[in-house]
C-alpha cells in the first residue's frame, strides 16, 4: 500500500449501474494503491465503490430506469437528481471528476460541470456507442470531456475518425476473468457429451424478459418436436428468478434455472451453445468459446428508432470486437422459431458454422489483449496523466 505523497488528491467519480460501479470500485483502488492516505474520494456509487470507501450521494438504484416510457415518467426525478450531482462535484472542487458509464445521466453532469468551472478535468470511463449510432456525439464530447477510457479496442479508432475527445483502450473487464470462462477438462468432456447443454440467455432487465421469453420457449418446444434433446440451463439474476420460473413453467421443456455469477460461468464452461439476447453477454460467451445464435425483439418504437440511427453491420458485441459478422443475428420479426432453430442445430453438431464461430472466436485474446495489465491499471494511469495537465481554479 502507497503511503501517499503529501498532496491529498480528490476525485469525484459517478457511476450509476452496477456495472459502472464495478469498474469504478477497481480504478478507486488503483488509485489507492498509488496515492495511499492522500488519495479522497467522494460521488455516487453502489455496493462495490462504497465498499472501497466511497459514501454515495444517493442510492443508484433511483436511476435503475429502463426504456422510454419509464424515463418519461421519471423524468423530474432525473432532471432533480442531475442538479443535485453537479451542485455535488461544483461543491467539492475536485481535483478530477471521473464519470462512468450511464451516458443519458452522466454526461449531462459533466456538461453542467465544464460549463461552470472549466477547472475541472474529466475524464469518461466507458465510451457512448457513437460507432454505432449518434456518430455526431464524439465530437460533440470533445467539448466537455478531456480523455476516453474504452473498452473495446476499436474505440480510439472510432473516436480519432469522429472528432471526439482523446480515447485510449483500457480493455474490458471481462478479460479479467478468463480462467472463470475457460474449462478444465471435466467441463471440455460435458461440451461434448450428450444431452448438450444448451444455454439460454433472455436478457437481464425484465422488458427483455418479457419479450423474449415466448419465444425461447417455442424454440425448445420445436428442438423436442424435431428430435433434439438438450440440458437447457437459464442464468438470470436472483430478483428476476421468479418471474422467469413463471414465464418457464409452461414450456414442454423446462430449464434448469439458477442465479448468481458463478452459477452463469459454470453454465458457459460446461455449454455446447447459446441462445442470448444480444448484448455484452454475446462477447462473454466467445470469450469462453461457446458458439451462440442471438437474439433482439424491442418495442415497436425502439425498433423504428434503431432502424433510422443505428450504422454498424451487427448489434452483436461479438461481432463488432472480431470485424467479421461469424454470430448469427435475429431481431424483431425475424425471432421466431422457424428461424432460430435450423441455426441452432448447426452449431450444436459437428459443422462448418460451429468451427467458423470457434475459430473467430479463438483470435479475442490477441485483439483485446492490454499486455498483461489490468483495465484499472492502464485506467488510472490515464486518470493521473489527466491530472497531471490540471488547470488551477480560478
């Protein structure tokens, strides 16, 4: 542990999900370990930032706000709780306001912040998706933030062509946790024996599985009208787990449902392939060498919406990391049964398609390696370069 170096440092950081707060309890501690007594820190968290010292404004979980109309109807409650972060950082005068993740709240605080007291460095942890829609974002963040932290390697690229801040590639958290993806050879010998497990991933939030439960059920329900046998096995987080058994109870198939991280990592170990929602969990999933078939069925708003702004070839994660479209992809109409299953059968045998998704997926470790140091190392040597360049305040 650092002893500090005698100039006490504050950094304000803000973080509104728990992924968010995952990553900024790491870099709280980086930091710590290189400021020791002298390193302050004061913002908004959850659970894992304040269990490194971090006492939150206000709980996250008031800003755990999904789709449209939700937003909607919370709006006053978001514009008030925007005021109270940025009258938070004005009021601390910290030496560096690191936001994480959470765009729709975060960046209109760190606007607010520049535009008060342009004193105040900031850095943003997580880029918006501006290489996927809103390309006109990067360069508008030019203007109130000093420095990207990315998490996927092709980000700084992105930003550079955009106009956008300075970006450098920090590398996902994920590639942290390798040895909880990859399996021992007991699991190696389960991904081929028969029945295959087959991993069902219908999202995370419960709009996503009220979507797209239905038909993950009729897929099984074709698979066993075919012939198919599998070990269906569903992940979900503990607070969803009854309205998942709920929505499973009825399918001529009924998974085994568990909970928890490590639950979900021992399913991807032992997995022969995946049926997910797309999202981060599609690049867990290549990580860990399971070939999937995806999935995305949104309101009929957000798909009007997607299909006018969105400007990359694939939705799928994956897909965008590796540069090469090897996931199969389904969305809105296209989720049906008839189209996931004759996929699905592909990558549970022996084929051309499973080998191709294995050997796309085998070339992730070269593309997203950080030399062998951790996303919250190269992170807070960002943040203390950042630092370093500090105006003093007027």
């Amino acid at each position: 542990m650092a002893q500090g170096t005698g100039t006490p440092r504050k950094f304000f950081l803000i973080a509104t999900e728990s992924s968010g707060d995952h990553l900024g309890a790491a870099l709280m501690a980086e930091l710590r370990q290189r400021f020791g007594a002298d390193a302050q820190f004061v913002g908004i968290g959850g659970r894992e930032m304040e269990g490194e010292g971090l006492a939150t404004l206000f709980p996250i979980g008031d800003l755990a706000i999904v789709g449209l109309s939700a937003v909607a109807r919370q709006l006053p409650m978001l514009l008030r709780r925007i005021r109270e972060a940025t009258a938070a950082v004005l009021q601390a005068r910290p030496d560096i306001l690191v936001i994480i993740d959470s765009p729709d709240f975060t960046h209109r605080v760190a606007k607010r912040v520049r535009k008060a007291d342009p004193s105040i460095p900031i850095v943003d942890y997580v880029s918006p998706s501006v290489w996927a829609w809103r390309p006109g974002r990067a360069k508008a963040m030019a203007r109130y933030v000093d420095h990207v932290l990315a998490l996927l390697p092709f980000e700084p690229e992105e930003h550079r062509k955009l106009g956008g801040p300075a970006c450098t590639y920090v590398g996902h958290p994920l590639i942290e946790r390798l040895a909880t993806l990859r399996p021992d050879v007991q699991e190696t010998e389960r991904r081929q024996s028969p029945p295959p497990v087959l991993v069902l991933l219908p999202g995370s939030r419960r709009g996503e599985i009220r979507n797209h439960m239905a038909v993950f059920g009729e897929t099984l329900a074709a698979l066993k009208e075919q012939g198919v046998v599998v070990d269906a096995v569903l992940p979900t987080l503990p607070h969803l787990a009854d309205m998942v058994r709920e929505a499973a109870a009825q399918w001529p198939v009924v998974p085994r449902i568990v909970t928890g991280e490590a639950e979900k990592r021992a399913a991807f170990r032992s997995a022969r392939a995946a049926l997910a929602k797309s999202g981060t969990v599609t690049l867990e999933l290549a990580l860990a060498g399971v070939p999937m078939v995806t999935l995305y069925r949104g309101t009929a708003i957000e798909a009007w919406v997607a299909r006018r702004v969105v400007r990359v070839p694939s939705i799928i994660l994956a897909n965008l990391v590796i540069g090469e479209n090897v996931v199969p992809e389904f969305h809105q109409e296209e989720c049906t049964a008839a189209n996931l299953v004759p996929v699905l059968r592909d990558i549970l045998g022996d084929t051309a398609a499973r080998k191709r998704q294995l050997e796309a997926f085998a070339k992730l470790d070269k593309i997203m390696d950080t030399g062998a140091r951790s996303p919250s190392e190269i992170a807070a040597d960002v943040v203390i370069d950042v630092l370093g360049k500090r105006k003093p305040h007027r």
